[in-house]
C-alpha cells in the first residue's frame, strides 16, 4: 500500500536547509554553526528542534 509521502519534521527542515547551505558553498569545512540559542531565535524554533536537527546532521555525517 502506498501513500502520501509524509511531511518532514521542523527538526528534518532545519537540517535539510543547513544540508543545503553545505552543498551550496555557504557553509564550509570548519565553519562553526550558529548556537543553538541563536539559532532558535533566528529560526522561530524551540531549543530542542535546533538540538535534533544538529544530532541529525551529525549522524548522516
């Protein structure tokens, strides 16, 4: 059975626009990602959806 694709996570979002910014050159090797305190801010996003999409984007490596 298939069905609708599901809808992403604000915590996969997030991850996936950072993803992005790395295959885009806007964001290099060595180059620190924002705090997770600016990032929410800057985002509109909880502390904790900041905290997954960082542990996401560490596990896909």
């Amino acid at each position: 059975m298939t069905g609708a694709p599901r809808q992403m996570t604000r915590y996969e979002e997030l991850a996936e626009d950072i993803a992005q910014s790395i295959h885009a050159g806007v964001l290099r090797l060595g180059d620190r990602l924002p705090s997770v305190r600016q990032a929410s801010a800057g985002r509109g996003v909880s502390q904790s959806t900041v905290f997954q999409a960082y542990y996401l984007l560490e596990a896909r490596g």
